[in-house]
C-alpha cells in the first residue's frame, strides 16, 4: 500500500526564492556578518556542525515567505551541504532546526528590527536576536542588544559583552580591523571575555611571532660567535 510522506511534496531549498531581493543600503550589512563568519571559520575550523548564513532566506513553513535575516547562526546542522552549498535554509531540509541566533544590522532606512522582526523571530524559536546599530542610533536604544527568547518573550541581555553558554560564544562590540578598515566592529568573545581575532589580525601575530623567533636566533648565533663557536658544528 503506498504510503503518504507530506514532507515529499514541501518544495526544496532549489524551488524556493533565496532572499527577499531587496537590496542591502550599506556596505557594513555585508561586511559585520562576513567577519563574524570569517572568525568562526578560523576557531570552529575542525567543526562541520554548525553553519552562518549572510542575507539568506529563512523558510519556516511551505506556504509563508522567507525571513532574510542579515545574518544567523545554526548548530547542529551540516557546515556544507553540496558542491554548492545552500541556497535557503529550508527548516523542513534541516531536521526542523531553527537558527539559534539571528542578527540585524540597522542601516539608514529602518526595517522593524525592533518590532516586527522581533516578534518573527520569536515565533520561529530563534533563542537569541542580535540587533546592532553601527551608524544610526534610535532614540532609548543602546547600540548593541541582545535578547534571550525566555517563555515566548524576547528578554534584554545587560552588559556589554553578553556571553550565550548554549553557543559557547559571547557577542560584542569594539574596535578592530578588518578587510584593512579599521573601526569598531562585533566580535566573538571567549568565555573569559577576551576577543577573537580579525584573520588579519591572526596574520599580523604570526608575523610577528616570526620575527622575534629569528631575532632570539640572531642573538644566540652572535653569542656563539663571540665565545668562538662555530654554529655549522653544532
């Protein structure tokens, strides 16, 4: 007897619009969740359960448009998904796990990220909403909050840096340099509350951890010479 899977007949992540088309109005939509995503490459480099989206369809239900976050965090998912990669996230594709974090840059033209874009990622169960407002600041808002999804409800998280045991990341603002421009930025921090670093700033370490390695070799091949040591001997 045949049985009936409704799940077949859902369209995929491949039918399925891939963003909302509206054009981003700034450049920093684009550039905070690629260093976001850029960090969590280089300190999960060894881990394939998680993935971050940048300006990528949400799908929750076949029959509602997608929200477009301008970036979101899962875990538990697979990092890499084809040849391609995704499209959309597809929640039906993706074992119905939801993003565990969403984040909204505010940009010159408001959007409703303190409203209806709360109340939509509410619905969807996304535990943390990140909304950060690197150049336009509404008035009684702070320029970075957090919120914690507690009993259906988004709840203000205090501090600057706020810390997200179910991610194993805090969030936060400050300056930092990254594709070579430096201003302030969201960051990840550890658990002791020390940032993670730009991959320029990776880079820039390991030069310069280079460089003091051949001068404290310069200095021991100097003292060699001066007790008449020849180093080829050694």
């Amino acid at each position: 007897m045949y049985q009936y899977n409704p799940l077949h007949c859902l369209p995929s992540s491949a039918e399925l619009p891939d963003s909302d088309d509206k054009p981003v109005d700034s450049e920093l939509q684009i550039l905070i969740p690629n260093l976001l995503l850029a960090i969590l490459s280089a300190i999960w480099q060894n881990r394939d359960n998680w993935y971050f989206g940048i300006n990528m369809g949400v799908y929750y239900e076949p029959n509602k448009d997608a929200i477009v976050p301008d970036g979101f965090l899962s875990l538990g998912v697979e990092r890499f998904v084809g040849e391609n990669g995704r499209s959309s996230y597809v929640l039906w594709e993706e074992d119905n796990i939801p993003p565990i974090l969403a984040i909204e840059i505010v940009s010159q033209t408001y959007n409703g990220e303190y409203e209806q874009k709360k109340t939509d990622y509410a619905e969807l169960g996304i535990l943390y909403y990140v909304i950060y407002a690197p150049t336009r600041l509404r008035r009684k808002r702070q320029r970075l909050e957090v919120y914690r999804l507690v009993n259906g409800e988004y709840i203000l998280q205090p501090g600057n840096k706020i810390w997200m045991p179910e991610i194993g990341l805090g969030i936060g603002r400050e300056q930092g340099t990254f594709q070579g421009r430096t201003r302030e930025w969201l960051f990840w921090y550890n658990e002791n509350g020390d940032r993670y670093q730009t991959p320029e700033e990776i880079v820039l370490t390991q030069q310069e951890q280079l460089q003091q390695t051949q001068q404290q070799l310069q200095e021991i091949l100097a003292k060699l010479q001066q007790q008449g040591i020849d180093p080829n001997t050694l």
